[in-house]
C-alpha cells in the first residue's frame, strides 16, 4: 500500500500544467468610424480594449455639440494572450493586427498609459507620420498631462514630447512648456517600440 502511495504522488508530480501566455498589448486597425462599435463587441467577447479619446466642439451651421472622438482614427488597443488573437480578427469591423516580421507588433504598457492620460486631457495631439531626430527622453510633472513620457524636441521655437506608440509610424506630439517637464535619466527604464509593417489579414463587413 506505502509503495502504491509513492508512485502515485511522483506520477502526480511529473504533470507539468500548460504555461498560459500573458497579456499585452497589441494595435488593432478598423474599419473607418467602426472604433467605438469594434470596442463595444470585443469587451462583449470578454476582451480588454482601449480606444483613446477626445472631447471636441463639431460645428454645424445652426449649432454645436461636444462630441468624443478618437485620438488616432481606426486604432483600438487591446490587452489579450496569443490565443485570444483569433477571436479579434474574427470580430465584425476589425480589419487588421499591426504586424511586424510576421507577429503583432506589442504596444509598451508606457506607451498605453501615455494615451490614457491623454485621453483625460484637453491638449491639442498631432497625429504623424514624420520621421523625427531623437530627442531626450522627458517626464511631465504638472498640468493634465503629468505622468506622460517621451522624448523631447524643438519644432521651430516651440517644445514638443513626441510619444513614439509604434516606432516612426505613429507618432503623437503635444506642445509643452520647458518649465513642465523632467529630464529622465538613462538609468531609468522606458520601453520603447519595435519598427514595423503593417499587414493585412482580412477585411470585415460592419
């Protein structure tokens, strides 16, 4: 019976359970004005996603109204594990992963804290493209925008923090007063971002 026993707890220690991959984040390209409703079916899915935006005046001729609109048109973010990515692209509205080398391309988590925190605030973001020089990397101590990071550069006579969110493809620049901000030093940590390509999967219908 004692030697019955022992096999039976070694044969029970040799069962290794699965290893489960952890959550990250990932850039989702939609369909156009498809943001909001894409977010609404993956949260319903049981998914996290993320969808910065902004309050802003639309003007028509008799009136206006302050409406909520995306930071960066047709990008949802969304913190899942690998074997949730089929579930996304089989998502009514979600065009593709951002992809890099054959993989979705992660999103740092500073990069995703960086558009939260301007989601909370009313500053004026620019949306590009532009190849820009590398600048010191800074830290915002005041104002709606404390807490957010990136580097810092001089378009003309103003200060900008460009957040780099996927390498030189997408880059988001606010205006920024010197006195605001801390130089952060090397020793401290900031992930940055992989270059990428963009790739196509599939397109949906909405």
């Amino acid at each position: 019976m004692t030697e019955e026993r022992t096999e039976n707890i070694i044969a029970t220690s040799d069962v290794i359970p699965p290893k489960v991959s952890k959550r990250q984040w990932y850039a989702v390209y939609t369909q156009s004005r498809a943001e909001k409703k894409v977010v609404k079916r993956l949260e319903e899915e049981g998914l996290e996603a993320f969808l910065p935006l902004q309050k802003c005046i639309r003007k028509w001729s008799d009136r206006k109204k302050i409406i909520d609109r995306p930071i960066i048109s047709s990008y949802v973010f969304v913190n899942i594990r690998k074997r949730d990515f089929v579930t996304v692209m089989k998502t009514m509205g979600v065009v593709k992963f951002i992809m890099f080398e054959g993989e979705p391309v992660t999103i740092p988590e500073q990069q995703i804290v960086n558009l939260k925190i301007l989601s909370n605030s009313e500053v004026d973001v620019v949306v590009s493209g532009e190849v820009f020089i590398k600048g010191d990397m800074v830290e915002v101590l005041y104002g709606s925008l404390t807490g957010l990071k990136g580097e810092l550069i001089r378009v003309g006579n103003k200060r900008k923090v460009v957040m780099r969110i996927i390498s030189s493809d997408l880059n988001l620049t606010v205006d920024i007063q010197k006195i605001a901000i801390r130089k952060i030093m090397a020793s401290e940590s900031l992930s940055g971002s992989a270059a990428l390509k963009p790739v196509t999967n599939k397109k949906s219908k909405i």
